[in-house]
C-alpha cells in the first residue's frame, strides 16, 4: 500500500524552429524552469505533442520548410485551445501576422533578433495566462460538476421509495460521475460492518472485490472514529482506491470504497474534497432513510402482531351460536382497527338458560383489546358455574375483579347482561352503563320499541358496583336488539324525502347520528325477517371509514 502525492511538475515548453541554433538557445534559457521539448519541423512537434499531450507555451518560427507558423499555430488551437502560442517572425512577416493575431491563433509575436530577456519575459506571461485559464477553467468545471451532482444526488434522493433503491441509486451516481471502474457501500452498525453491500461496477472492471489492505484500512477509520476521505494506490493490481465515510452527527452508518483500475492520476484534490461533500449530504438522506426504514419495520412487525392479536380476539368470539327451537339468535361484530374492545357472549347453560351479554371498553386498539379479552374471560368463568349467579350479581363481581386495573389506567366497561328461561319466558337483565336494550313485537312497522332501562353505571368507575336486574316476560314474535355505541353514533344520510333545498335550489345532502331513535328507523326500514348483516352494511354504506367498533346482537321468540 502506497500513500499516493502529486509532484511538483515544471510547466511543459516547446520550441519550434527549423534551425539548430536557436533551438539550443530557447532550451538554454528556460530548461531550468520549464519542461523544454524541441521540434526542427511542425511535423515534428505534432509527433511530440502526441506523445506527450498539450504544453502550456508553444514557441514556433514563422518560416519553416513544411508550413508556416502561423499555419501551425492555427492547427494547435483546433486540439490544444488552452495552450499560448508565441510567434517568432521577421519584419517582413507583418501581413500574415496581423492576420493570426485577429484570427486567434497567436496570443503574442516577437521579431528577430530576439533577447533572452525579452523571450523569457514574454514566456513567462505566457506561462501565468496558462495557468490562470486552467484554473479557472477548472473552477469553472468543478463548480458545474458539483451543481450536477448534488442536483443528482438530490433527485436520487426525492425519486427513491425505499432504503435499499436509495443507498443502490447514490453508489450508481456517485460511481458514474467520477469515472470510477467500481463503488462498494457496506453499511455500519455500531463498529461492525454487515456484509451487505450496494455496488456499482462498469463494463471494464472484472474485479470489484476490496483487496485486504482496503479492508484493514476501513477497520482503522472505524475503530480510530476519523471520519475523512483517504486515497491510497494498490500497485500490485494497477488500482487507486478511494476511503470515503459517510457519517452523520458522529455516527459512522456507511463506507464507501470508489476504484480506478488505472496508474494515472485518478482523483484531483477538488474531486476528493468535491466526494467529501456529496458523502455529508448523503449522510444526511442515508439516517433519515433508515430511520424511515427502521419505522417501515416496526410497522411491519406491528401490523403482523395485531394480526395475531386479532386472529386471538376473533377466536374468543368465534362461536357457532346454539340452534334453539322456537328462538332465532344473531350477532355481528366488527372491530374499528386490527382490534378493538367491544365483546359479546352467546351462551347456553347445561340448565337450558340462555345468556346473552354485549360489552364495550372504552378506547379502541390493543389497550381495548386486553381488557376485552380479560372481561369475557371473566364473564365465561362466572357463566360456567354449575349455578351461575343472577345477572347483576355477574356485574358485581366482574367489577370486583377488574376494577383496580381499568381505574390504575382511566379505563372502563359498559356491559349488559342477559338470562332468558325458555319455559318460564322469563327475561333477566342487568346493565352497567350500557346503551338500552330494544325490544318490540312484529311486526316492526306498527310496533314502537321498549327500551329496558334498569341501568347502573359502567364497570371500572367505583371499586364496588351496586347493581339491579330488571325483569320480564318475552311473548312470541318478540325481538331483543342488543347493540353497542359504535352502532347509536355512526352518521347516516337523512332520508331524501327529508333533505333541506339551499339558496342555489338544489339539495343539500345531510348528515345525522343514528342515535336508538335512528336505529328504531332503519329497523322499521328493513325487510322481514330481520338479517343483522343487512343492517350493519346498511350503516356501514354511509361510514366508508369506521370510527369505532360496532357490535350488534339480536334474539327473536318465534
């Protein structure tokens, strides 16, 4: 591993003369301060300029065997327009070369006999001219480079979707932008770096791997935290490697590793610092990026945990409802997000005693979802007794055992339990905080709903519940309706018959919450038999976006 550092070059002069003499004399004035080649012909020097490449003064003769100088002269502006030309010429030169000076083709002349001084005063400027064109002609370019690059980096950044396309868009721009054989990005984590790797390699590269010195040299700026570029030149392989860390706030997240399978010069200072630059800016995208995408997988994760939390919640509702002779029972619930906290329990007593409850805990989500699953498993103990307590009792010691934990965190339980004795017909109840139960005689469209009003409130605001069951006789064609708040609170479009016309003269279409004044309405509406899934998509028709969970449960006396 070498250390690569450019050397000081002499700035290159040629001379071009068909006589000996004064070729000796130009290169005995200048070879101490400049590179001098000699040419005794333009062929000549044509066949050293394609060796060597463009010199920074050209001096040539006017009368030369093959072709005038400034016929030369006018050549070298075509392939070397940077390069000052000097004219040597005589005073009988003069028309032709007034006509190379208006035309371009030579910055200065001098006359014969010429000094030493004089010669090297006006080289010199040559000289300083030269430089200062190439300076700023490279500013120039490194300034439009640097606007293209950054205007593509940040288009790469604004047109990528994800963290892989991103990281694989900047090492495919950085890598063609700079002419490199290949780009290698390994990411950081921590101070190790993973084996995944973004590459970017050109037609001319076979060999894209990092030899071991490029991969020790990356440990070091690890582990030694020096975020800058290092260059260095691998001569066994004929390739100059280029270290560039891409680190954000002290955080090392990349290295980047450019290669140019060349022995010239591969970077100039300006493109290593112009690298440098890129790689901040970069940095930049690359944290958000992977914050995005760290998001994107806790996301993931947390979309397929809720998958399972809802299969867990669906399997605590699935039930295949008991078949009854002379009852028909229906329920449907539906969950506003992955899962939510309404609940309901269908249950058939060895005894022959129907239960029915439907429960809501306030909020929605998973802190929802646990409580839920807590009450109904609570609720299925309390129905599994050899003699189950009477429904408000049930209550009671519901509260009883999840009280302290739904107050710890502002959390409470509206429930309403039912018991019905198909020989008694005896109807039993007991509601805490929940919305009133329904119940009418068919047919729905001349009947007016009952609404079972013995209510206390919800589970989880008193560490004690003080509870009363109300009670009735069910008589055939009777309907029991069941339902939570999700149901009473979702809007509806008012009937057309009742839309308001605005001043424009057309109809204003209105919103109304259902309330259990609208839901009586739709009840009415709906075609014999009564299908609570009809219901529900009929509700549902005017909420494409469901707020809260909805839950609905219904028993008829045939």
């Amino acid at each position: 591993m070498v250390n690569y550092d450019n050397d000081v070059q002499k700035p290159k002069l040629m001379v071009v003369d068909d006589e000996p003499d004064n070729l000796d004399l130009v290169y005995r004035t200048f070879w101490r301060d400049f590179e001098v080649y000699k040419a005794n012909s333009a062929n000549h020097a044509w066949t050293i300029l394609d060796q060597v490449g463009e010199m920074s003064v050209i001096i040539s003769d006017q009368r030369m065997p093959d072709m005038k100088g400034t016929e030369f002269l006018s050549q070298i502006v075509e392939r070397f327009p940077d390069t000052i030309r000097i004219l040597l010429t005589a005073y009988t030169d003069v028309e032709d070369l007034v006509d190379a000076i208006n035309s371009g083709r030579v910055f200065k002349y001098i006359t014969k006999p010429w000094k030493p001084q004089q010669l090297r005063a006006l080289v010199e400027q040559g000289r300083d001219t030269y430089n200062l064109l190439k300076t700023r002609t490279r500013e120039l370019r490194q300034a439009l480079k640097r606007e293209s690059l950054f205007n593509a980096i940040t288009k790469v950044l604004r047109d990528s979707h994800s963290y892989t396309s991103t990281l694989d868009k900047i090492v495919a721009t950085i890598g063609e932008t700079f002419a490199a054989s290949s780009c290698l990005l390994r990411l950081v984590e921590g101070d190790i770096l993973k084996t995944s790797i973004f590459l970017y390699c050109d037609f001319d590269c076979l060999t894209p791997d990092l030899p071991k010195e490029s991969l020790s040299l990356i440990q070091k700026i690890i582990l030694g935290k020096k975020y800058q570029v290092v260059q260095y030149t691998d001569k066994v392989n004929h390739a100059h490697y280029l270290i560039v860390p891409f680190s954000y706030q002290d955080d090392l997240l990349a290295v980047m590793t450019l290669c140019k399978c060349t022995m010239e010069t591969p970077w100039e200072q300006d493109d290593m610092e112009l690298i440098g630059d890129v790689a901040k800016q970069a940095s930049l995208a690359l944290y958000q990026a992977k914050l995005d995408q760290s998001l994107k997988e806790k996301q993931e994760q947390t979309r397929q945990e809720l998958q399972v939390a809802r299969q867990i919640q669906n399997n605590l509702l699935r039930q295949t409802l008991p078949k009854i002779d002379g009852l028909k029972i229906q329920a449907c619930c539906y969950p506003a997000r992955e899962v939510g906290g309404d609940f309901f329990e269908v249950f058939l007593h060895p005894s022959g005693e129907l239960w029915l409850a439907v429960g809501d805990v306030s909020g929605k989500g998973v802190p929802a979802a646990l409580f839920m699953a807590s009450a109904i498993s609570l609720l299925r103990r309390e129905l599994s007794q050899e003699s189950p307590p009477p429904p408000n009792i049930v209550l009671q010691n519901l509260n009883y055992a999840l009280a302290e934990d739904l107050i710890s965190v502002n959390y409470l339980i509206t429930l309403v339990i039912a018991k019905y004795n198909k020989t008694t017909r005896e109807f039993i109840y007991a509601n805490a905080g929940h919305i009133y139960p329904l119940l009418w005689s068919y047919p729905a469209s001349l009947a007016q709903p009952q609404y079972l009003t013995t209510r206390t409130v919800p589970l989880g605001i008193f560490p004690e519940l003080s509870s009363q069951s109300g009670r009735l006789i069910l008589a055939p064609k009777d309907t029991l309706l069941l339902l939570s708040d999700g149901i009473t609170e979702a809007k509806v479009t008012i009937s057309p018959k009742s839309l308001i016309k605005n001043n424009s003269g057309t109809q204003a279409l209105t919103w109304s919450i259902l309330n259990q004044e609208g839901i009586w309405q739709l009840i009415r509406e709906q075609p014999q038999p009564l299908s609570l899934e009809q219901l529900i998509a009929r509700i549902q028709s005017d909420n494409p976006v469901q707020e809260d969970d909805q839950t609905i449960l219904s028993l008829e006396i045939l």
